[in-house]
C-alpha cells in the first residue's frame, strides 16, 4: 500500500496503536520506548527498534510528521501561583509530547490514557491537557470507550484523546460489535499445563459461587475476594495477582490469549518470558478501539493533507510560470547568440539538438544558459 501520510509513536509499548495506523496507509518515522522488554518485542514484530527516553530526545530532532500517537502515563501537574493558578507540566512525561507539538505542528494527534484521567487530581488534570492542547491551536475531541463495544470480549474503559490543527469535524466511533469469549480461548488440550491454577485455588473459587457456572467463562476476583463470573474479561492489569482472571475457574490465560484480548493479530510475535507478556499486554490499547477511531481519524487527516499538497502544486505551478516567461526571452536571445560558428562548435551535438528543438528544460539542465551567460 502506497504510504500516504507520516506519524510518530511515542510511549509506543509494543505497537498496538501502530498497527491500524499501518494498515490504514501511515508510515511511521519515529518510535519511542523506554522499557527494553516492551523495545525487544517491538523490534521483532516491526523490524523498528524504538528510540529510548522520550525526555532526553529534542524535539527538533524528531522527523516531520502529520500525525503523534501516544498512550502517555498520567500524572499530576504542579501549579504555580495559587492566584493565578497557572500549571505547569515541566516534569511530565506529558510536556514531552506538549513541545513536541509545539516544535513540530502535526495535524493531529491521538492520545491515550486511563478512564480515571477524567477525574485524577480532582479534575485539574484533564483540564490543564485539554487547555494545553488548545493553546497550541488543536480543536480537541475527548471520549471514554470500552473494548467491549468494539469486539473484544474485555471490559476495559480508556480515554482517547483526539486533536487537529484548527477547527476540525470529527466524531468518535459508534458501538459496532458483539463479542465471542469462544474465539479469544485456545483450546484446552493445548494448554501448557503451568497455565493451571493449583486444587486449593480451584476449590477456593468453587466455594464462592453459589449456582452451577456457565462455560466458557471468565472467573474474575475483586479487591474485596468477590468472585463474578462473566461471559468477558474485566480489564487486564499489569500489576494484578496472577489468579486474578481465571478462565472457568480453574487456569490463567495463556499469552496468546491475553494479546488476542487486546486485539493483536495471531501473527504477533511473543519474544519474552510469561511475566513480561503479560505486563505488556496488560499496558498495552486495543487495537480494534484503535483502528475504530483511526477510521474516523484518516480521512479528515487525508483532506488536509490534499489540500495542503494541492496549495503547494499551485504555487509551483505559479513558480514554474514566471520561469518559463523568462526563459522564452532568453532562449529567443540565445539563438541569436549561436549565429556565432565559434559557439556552436563548442556545443556537444546533444546541446545542438535541444536548442533547435526548443527543450528548454534540457538546455538548462545541460548548463548551456550559464554557459551562454559565461561567454558573453
């Protein structure tokens, strides 16, 4: 597919905001990552080894591009002045991509970030990213959705956070799937067997329900040891127990398993240990939520884009005008100036032809107006 339009990945993890932004004609320019779990993964799957520490890369050492992309932790904003109340991101993995905004212009942008974003640090967080992201001239577009609503049998709400430059029409995308726990689970006999959870778990759990489950399932333990048993994942963690999903009670998810919860194609490839998998899965977007709102995303970026190709096609049409104006003028003048056997002789035979043809452009591209203008 013919690349159509230039982006960065910031915070990259191991690609799941990448991969619909490929798919849909993007080429990528630039990748950040600082874990070098999370880089080794990358690497294999894009041939792309991602740059480390975003904070120390300079901003104007950062390619041009028409779109940044980037799941970027959430953190507090310290406030200078308590009557002006003016925050200041220094500090934050957030300023980062505030200057690189700033240095660069994309047209857009899309970010993401935990449901709580909202409301972390009673409000004032959002706020000062939203207010931020204006100031640099972005019309921003912000709405929490949930995997569930894209065809991913996981209940996992997150912030997406979309900008342009100037004023913009975008919608986020619509609920559009239901979802199959069926095509997410491998099948059982297949099940490496350190997957399974011991006999007292198994009878822990089995204590705590009180009717005969359905399968297949998801047993899902909260803080508080409740058990729901549901027809989808609760939200993978990075940091949970490692028994706190279990597939119909009795065994944890598999690596593939828990990728295919964030949407990753089969043909990803798993490069590291159990445990960092399932760090990186659990840190990682959904890719179909993704490429739902890239789809909505493109072809405003692309209408830009054209226009901004179209202006530029004008202008060097203009520029092209003005030349070939004085080149007429010139080139009567030159033929009058190779009346002069001397001169013509001095011509390779290619020269001759392309002056008593009248290709210009090949004379100029020969040197020969400099040339002529040499001799005079």
């Amino acid at each position: 597919m013919k690349k159509s339009f230039k982006f960065i990945d910031l915070f990259a993890g191991i690609g799941g905001i990448r991969i619909p932004f490929d798919k849909l004609g993007g080429k990528c320019v630039f990748t950040s990552e600082i874990d070098p779990y999370c880089q080794q993964v990358y690497t294999a799957n894009f041939q792309d080894k991602p740059h480390g520490d975003i904070t120390k890369i300079n901003p104007k050492d950062i390619p041009d591009h028409d779109l940044l992309l980037g799941g970027f932790p959430c953190q507090s904003f310290s406030i200078i002045g308590k009557q002006q109340g003016f925050a200041d991101t220094r500090g934050t993995l957030f300023f980062s991509i505030e200057q690189i905004l700033k240095e660069k212009k994309p047209f857009a942008f899309l970010l993401e970030n935990v449901k709580q974003l909202f409301t972390h640090d009673k409000g004032r967080t959002y706020r000062v990213i939203h207010e931020k992201l204006e100031d640099l001239g972005y019309s921003v577009h912000t709405k929490i959705l949930n995997s569930l609503d894209f065809g991913i049998p996981q209940k996992r709400e997150r912030t997406y956070i979309v900008g342009f430059l100037n004023s913009s029409n975008f919608d986020f995308p619509e609920k559009n799937k239901k979802v199959n726990l069926t095509k997410i689970l491998e099948e059982e006999s297949q099940i490496d067997p350190r997957h399974f959870t011991s006999d007292y778990i198994k009878e822990k759990r089995s204590k705590s329900v009180s009717k005969i489950p359905f399968k297949p399932a998801i047993w899902h333990e909260n803080k508080s040891g409740n058990i729901s048993i549901l027809p989808y994942s609760c939200a993978l963690r990075a940091s949970a127990s490692y028994n706190y999903l279990l597939v119909d009670g009795k065994r944890r998810l598999t690596e593939r398993e828990m990728l295919r919860l964030q949407g990753f194609p089969d043909s990803f490839k798993i490069v590291v240990n159990y445990s960092q998998t399932r760090k990186q899965a659990g840190n990682s977007v959904t890719v179909p939520v993704i490429e739902a709102i890239a789809r909505n995303m493109v072809p405003v970026m692309m209408k830009h884009i054209l226009r901004k190709k179209k202006s530029k096609n004008i202008q060097e049409a203009s520029k092209m005008s003005e030349l070939k104006k004085g080149t007429k003028t010139r080139l009567i003048e030159l033929k009058k100036f190779m009346e002069d056997e001397v001169i013509k002789r001095e011509m390779t035979a290619a020269e001759y032809y392309f002056l008593q043809m009248g290709y210009v452009n090949c004379l100029i591209d020969n040197g020969l107006l400099i040339k002529e203008e040499q001799a005079r």
